[in-house]
C-alpha cells in the first residue's frame, strides 16, 4: 500500500560574516539584538543596517554602508545586524516588511529610520544632520547665509552665558531631531542663535523664542501662549507653517504613487540636475531657486527685490557687443519699455518686406501720437497682436524698399477697428546671424510653433511668420508684456515646481524626452496630466535662471508657443528588407504623409495579444499589395507619441491613408473581422473612391487604368500563389511518403531494438552465472592452496623429526656400547681384586646409571618439545 511520504525538513546552514572582517562595521550576522543594544550604550552617535542576506538591495546597499563607515567610523559607530536567520533576536523581535532598514540613534532619541536613496552621498549626508542637528549662528553673516538657502529655515535664540544648557535648549534640539524622524529628506534646518544683537536681526528678544523664516509669506514666531512649548509641538508647528517653493522627489524605484500623487495636483515642472549633497555651494541649485522664489513672489516681499535686481543684472542678452547703438537709433516713437504689449515676428522668405527688413518690432499703440499713461498701463492681450499682425500685413507698402542697417518706424491703422493704431518698427538682421541662431539653438532660440494670422497652427515651416523673443533679434529690449515675478498668482496654470538629481532619476528624463547619449545630465520638462501634454526644454540650451523664466512665461500665456513633445522610441532599427514598415515618431510625418504610396498603418503595442496574432495577416498583405502603391506599417502606442488627431484608445486599430487624399484617411470596422479578404477588400475600396471634386474624363481613365493595373497585379499575384499552392501539394505528397517510409523503419528498428534488448539481458544472465561460477572456482582454488601449505608445512615438520629421531638412536646405540665396555671392564677388576671395596664400585655403578639415564631423559624432552613446535 502506497502512502504519502513524510516531509523531510533541512534545518537552515548557520549564517556567515555579510561585512568583511576587516570592515569598520559590526556584523552580528547571527542577530544578536540584544548585543547590539549593548554597544550603543557606549556610544553617541549608532548606525544600525537591518539586512537579509539574500536580499539584492541589502548586497547593493553593502557597499555604500562600508563607504559611508571609512569615513565616519571615528565618529559613528555602524553595526549591521542579520534580521532574517530564524533563532536570531532580531527576527523574532523585529518585523520587517523590506530590507534594508537603516536606523540611527542620538544618545537615547531614536529611531530615526533613514527612508532616502542607498547611496553613500545621501546617507552620509543623513548621518551629519542627524550628528549635528542645529547650526550654531554667532554672527551676522552667518545669519545671512543661513537665510539665504532654499530650504524652510527655524531659528531658535538661547543664552548660554548664565548656564550651559539654557531653559528650552533640550527642548528645542530634540525637536530637529523630531523633524528628521518625521521629514528624511530633511527640508526643515534648524539653528540657535548665540548672540543677543544678532537675535535683534529677526526680532528675537527673549530666550528661548523660535523663529520660522519664509521668504514670500510673513515670517513667524513660536506661539508659546497657544501651544505648550515641547519638542513635538515645535516639529509640528514648523512642518505646518513651512514654506515649500521647491521640492526634492526622490522615488524609491518601486511600485509606488509618489509621483502620482505629485503630478495630480496640477502641472508641474520637474527640473533634473546633477545633485551632490556633501558640497558646499550648489550654483545651479541657487539659479534655480531665486526662479522659484521670483515665480512665487506674489506681494513682492522685501526678501525677494536683491535676488530680483540680481537676476536683472544678469539677464542682459549675449551678444548686446554685436550691435552697440542699435538702441541709440531708435526714435522716441519706439520706447518699448513704454508700450505693454510689444512682440518680434520674424518675417518669411517671401515677404516682400524681407528683401530688406526680416525682423519686425510690432506694438499696440491705442492712442497714436499719446504716449501710453505710466499708471494705467493696458495688459497684453495675444488677440490684439493677431490683429495688429494683419493689418501689418496690409500695411506693408508703407516701409520703403531700400536696404539699410536702421530701424524703420510706422504707425498704421488697424484692420478691425478703426480707433486703434499700430506701431511696427523693422530692421533688418544678418541672415548669417541668424542661422547662427538657429544653428547654435542659444537660450533664445525661438519657438518651434508658428501661427497663422487666424491664430492655427501649421506644421509648413518658414510658410508665415511666427512670433520669436526679441532678445534674440533686438538688444536691450526686454519682455515688458509678461513678468515672472508673483507669475504663479496671475494665470490659472500654476506650476509645481520639483527637483531631481539626474544621477540617480535619469531614467525618468529619458522617458520623458532627454537624450540617452547627453554627457550634460541636465533636463527640464513640464508635465500636465490633466491635459495628457508635456514640454521639454531644449537640451540644446543650457539650464540657466533665463532659459526657465522664459519656458515659464511660454507655457503660461493663454496661446502657449509651446509644442506638445511627443516621445519616440529610440530602440527602432529601420531595416529595408522588412516587409512591413516600423514607423515611429520622428518618421510618422515622412512615412504617411509625404509619401506617394497608399499607407495602411497598425496601432499596436507589446502586451496585446490580440494585435500579435494578425501579424501573419498583414505579412502576407503586404507580399500581395504592390510595394510601388501600397505602404503596410505599424506603430507601438506604447513607446511613440502622436499627434492627438492620430491617437487612438482601442487596440489594434487599422487606418488606412489613400494616396493623394491623406486627410480623408479611414477606420477598418471594428464589426469586421480582420482577415485578408475583408483587408482586401476594404483597401480597394477606400483606395478607388472619388475624391470630392467632379472627376474628367480623364481622371476617369487615369482611375480605370490603376484599377486595371491593380486586378492584373492581384491575378499575377493569385497564379504565384496558385503555383505554389500546388508546389506545397506536390512537397506534401512526398513529405507524407517519406513519413510513412520513416515510419516503417522506425517500426523495424523498434522490433531490432526489443530483439537486441532480450539477447542482451540473456547475455548479461549468462555473464552473471558464469561470474558466479568463477567466482565459485577460484574460492575452491584458494581452499586447496591453504591445505597444500599446510600438508607442506607438516611434512617438512615430520622431516626434522626424523632427522632428530636419527640422531637420537645413533647417541643411545652409542651410549649402549659405551654401557657395555664399563660393564666388561667393571668385570674384569671383579675379578682382578675380588675383595676390593664392593660397595665403593656398586655405588660408583649406580651413580653412573643415574647419569646416564638423566641425560636420556634431558634428550627425550628436548625431542617432545621439537615435535610440539
């Protein structure tokens, strides 16, 4: 009876060292926790590493620990701890949802769980703010630098002169420490103030009193009579009444809505740049912050006017040496620090104008001869300079046709209203400077967008005129229309502006639009998602305060110059011998629209499975239609972005685009099903209509005579298909006997195979008995072998017996004779001397016997034992 069998269980293997043992970290790597709690007694400042030792972030993460432990280990003491081995404390008293986990203590506060990227600048930089949580401010200049940073800043004032620790001091300290419990970032800095005058700077008078400093709002005080002065009371308040003009995303790179929740609040512009944060000046960051603080400067708060006459001072264009009195040679009629509403266009090749003037300075004048009141100025109004531009149009005959290096001035009469004038100032640029311009791409380059003269769009490049900056044309003539500072308070596109360090987020640049192959990891895009749009900034352009200002100004006006950036996928390799054409972004335009053939384009993307299996259908579409005529491509919705009039929600879905007539392009129905006839079918149909105007005669002909070459090209095509349709029979049939002839051999095979298998189990049977036998034999041989040695051994013993024997019987036949001449001579002296002593010759007899029968006896014993052995 079968049963289940029993689960056998391993025991886990003994964990090993996670650090090197020479490493200045601590590795209990048995979880010994309460070791740990032990050694942080001893010390200030603890770094303890929560690990698994399987965990491929925790492995990642190893390095950077050890990086940030060489560097501080004098000061910190790191300890890593295995939370993950089974009989370890830390397992049982920790329950961890990811690994790794960092955790620092200050004496006893703590924990303090570090949440930020594990990377050895950002923890290290944690670790110092966790060591040397407030700034102490003795002086003015440290007050200023103090202030001046981007991030929120609380500053609490303590005499240390009566006592080393002053009433509130403990209090005041662990609330940073609160801070950087709650905040990981850290975006909140605390500091004391340890001088009495200094503390007078920002009104604090008595000790013990904390002060916020904002820089747009109104700076605040610690309530003490509404809140109870205490550590989390501090933390609190400060974290509420902070003021966030910019703000670090840092994701974490897994499943997360951070940057959701971030883009739903509104458009947003996320600014990436490479970001180290043990430095000490950050330049780029500080350009970056005074645009913040302009931008959101609504009251013009007294903080914000030297970073403003700052920026002024370096917001003159680069190349105002190219034409030194350009701006003497203006007439008074041409002020355009007086006139709100002022713009550049930038005349087209055909203009008659642009034989001798290409760049135009148009301004709404409402009052001509008048010039505009300095307290009630118009606001700028994007119509108005619609129809300023065609009445300019219409008003050309008034510049006259010479060639010359000045600014020619007119005033002219609206087209569509006759109360209002015009003033259109033009002048003529260098056409080398102006491709230079554009070549260069400079921080003034030019929108990519023009607009016709009813305001729409067109995609037909130098057709119109479009709108440029002036500071690219004209020097010294600043934007007056559109002002960035307090520009989040006076349009209803508000920006959320975010930072990224382009050394760790890269990958998001990239997909928004930056360029893989860029050695300058600077980026910056805008992003709406309730519009479903974003804009790049040109990575030609290097990011500076002015380039951002005018990116801001552009996507805040009410007809945005901006062009929506649609994402290409990179990836694409063309191939000329594919069958069906890879279209992407950048190609959509040339491969549906400037080409002569008849297109029918596939939306498909990577994960429908649907859109995969009708890729034969459109291979073979594409073997029949006539590559001369007919275009088959497609185009992945996921990885290439399309204008909007050409995106589609529903996958797959076929356009087709007829020669000739590509805005009238057609929907396959969604009712049909896909196949090649219905395919067919419908691209003859769509690609033989009329167009809208009455067709002649001869575009009747011209019609007939391409369907003719159509159905003769089908009906070639058929008879390919046909022949090889009876080619493939042809190979079928052989294929089939040649199948059933494998089959027969593999039967014979089969049966040879069986028949070898019992010859060799009867020959591995009889292998056996006879292994058996022999082995049977050669015990039997070695039983005798042992019975010959010793039949041997005993013969040779019986020899030395008999030779001993041998020996004996000579020795006693000669003692016998030795016996018996004693006998014949003891006789012979009887009888010589008769009444000699006769009892002296019997004991002399008797002695002798005794002797010579000891001497038998030695020698009989002597021959027993040899016989034993």
């Amino acid at each position: 009876m079968c049963g289940r069998a029993k689960d056998v269980t391993m025991p886990a293997k003994l964990p090993v060292n996670f650090f090197s043992t020479r490493s200045p970290v601590i590795d209990l790597f048995r979880g010994q926790l309460d070791y740990a709690d032990h050694l942080r007694q001893d010390s200030e400042i603890v770094l303890y590493f929560f690990y698994a030792p399987w965990c491929g972030q925790s492995i990642a993460a190893r390095e950077e620990i050890e990086h940030v432990a060489s560097r501080l280990s004098d000061q910190v003491l790191f300890v890593a701890v295995n939370c993950w081995w089974n009989q370890g404390k830390c397992r049982k008293q920790k329950h961890f949802f990811y690994f790794p986990v960092i955790h620092l203590y200050h004496r006893s506060f703590g924990p303090i769980e570090y949440k930020g990227p594990m990377s050895a600048v950002y923890i290290e930089k944690f670790v110092r703010r966790v060591m040397t949580p407030l700034l102490y401010i003795s002086s003015r200049s440290k007050l200023l630098d103090f202030l001046s940073n981007y991030e929120p800043g609380v500053l609490g004032y303590f005499e240390f002169n009566a006592s080393p620790q002053p009433p509130g001091y403990l209090t005041f300290f662990t609330s940073a420490l609160h801070s950087l419990k709650k905040d990981y970032l850290g975006t909140i800095r605390f500091g004391v103030i340890t001088d009495k005058h200094v503390a007078e700077e920002i009104s604090l008078v008595h000790s013990g009193s904390v002060y916020l400093h904002r820089r747009v709002n109104t700076s605040l005080i610690y309530p003490n009579d509404i809140m109870n002065y205490t550590a989390e009371n501090i933390c609190k308040w400060a974290l509420e009444n902070r003021e966030t003009l910019i703000r670090w995303l840092r994701p974490h790179g897994g499943k997360s809505l951070l940057l959701n929740n971030e883009l739903k609040k509104g458009p947003a512009l996320l600014i990436f740049i490479p970001y180290n944060p043990l430095a000490e000046i950050h330049p780029l960051l500080d350009e970056i912050t005074k645009v913040a603080l302009e931008y959101h400067n609504c009251n013009k708060s007294q903080a914000a006017e030297p970073d403003l006459r700052h920026l002024g001072d370096t917001d003159s264009p680069a190349f105002d040496s190219s034409v030194p009195d350009a701006h003497m040679k203006l007439p008074e009629t041409f002020s355009i620090t007086k006139y709100p509403c002022c713009n550049t266009v930038v005349l087209p090749q055909w203009h008659s104008i642009s034989r001798t003037h290409n760049v135009c300075e148009l301004c709404i004048n409402q009052t001509l001869g008048v010039k505009p009141n300095k307290v009630h100025v118009p606001h700028c109004n994007f119509l108005e300079i619609e129809a300023a531009l065609d009445s300019f149009y219409l008003q050309e005959h008034t510049f006259f046709q010479v060639i010359s290096n000045t600014i020619e001035c007119s005033n002219f009469l609206s087209f569509y209203s006759p109360f209002s004038y015009y003033t259109a100032c033009c002048r003529t640029v260098n056409r080398h400077f102006l491709s230079f311009i554009s070549s260069e791409k400079t921080i003034f380059q030019t929108p990519k967008v023009a607009f016709s003269s009813h305001g729409k769009k067109d995609n037909t490049q130098h057709s119109i005129p479009h709108i440029e900056d002036r500071n690219c044309f004209i020097p010294n003539l600043h934007i007056s229309g559109i002002n960035i500072t307090g520009l989040s308070c006076r349009t209803n596109k508000t920006l959320n502006l975010y930072l990224l360090d382009s050394n760790l987020f890269w990958i998001y640049a990239e997909r928004l639009g930056a360029s893989r192959s860029t050695h300058r990891k600077e980026f910056a895009a805008i992003v709406d998602l309730k519009e479903e749009v974003h804009y790049v900034l040109d990575q030609n352009q290097s990011l500076v305060g002015s380039a951002l200002e005018n990116f801001i100004k552009n996507f805040s006006i009410l007809y945005s110059p901006l062009k929506r950036h649609l994402v290409d996928d990179p990836s694409v390799h063309f191939h000329e011998q594919r069958v069906i054409t890879e279209v992407t972004t950048n190609t959509f335009h040339d491969t549906v629209f400037l080409s002569e053939k008849n297109v029918l384009l596939l939306y498909y993307a990577q994960w429908c499975g649907f859109c995969a299996s009708l890729n034969h259908v459109f291979i073979q579409l594409a073997r029949l239609l006539p590559p001369d005529n007919f275009t088959v491509a497609r185009i992945d919705t996921t990885r290439n972005d399309l204008p909007w009039e050409f995106m589609t929600d529903h996958l797959p879905t076929i356009l087709f685009f007829p020669h000739q007539r590509k805005e009238q392009s057609v929907k396959f129905p969604e009712d049909f099903s896909v196949n090649l006839p219905n395919l067919l079918k419908f691209i003859l149909h769509h690609s033989s209509l009329s167009s809208s105007e009455p067709c002649t005669k001869e575009c009747l002909h011209k019609e007939t005579v391409l369907q003719q070459g159509h159905i003769s090209h089908l009906e070639r095509e058929i008879q390919k298909l046909r022949s090889e349709i009876s080619a493939l029979h042809q190979a079928h049939d052989q294929l089939e006997a040649q199948l059933s002839e494998a089959r027969r051999e593999e039967h014979r095979l089969q049966q040879q195979k069986h028949t070898l298998e019992k010859k060799h189990k009867n020959l591995q049977l009889h292998s056996e008995q006879l292994q058996a036998t022999y082995d049977q034999k050669n015990q039997e041989l070695l039983e005798m072998a042992e019975k010959l040695q010793e039949l041997a051994d005993a013969s040779e013993n019986l020899l030395k017996e008999n030779t001993l024997l041998r020996v004996l019987v000579a020795s006693r036949e000669g003692k016998l004779q030795s016996k018996d001449e004693i006998k014949e001579s003891l006789q012979s002296e009887q009888t010589l001397s008769e009444d000699s002593d006769v009892s002296v010759s019997t004991a002399t007899a008797t002695l002798e016997e005794k002797r010579i029968d000891n001497i038998d006896t030695v020698e009989t014993e002597h021959n027993s034992g040899n016989r034993t052995e």
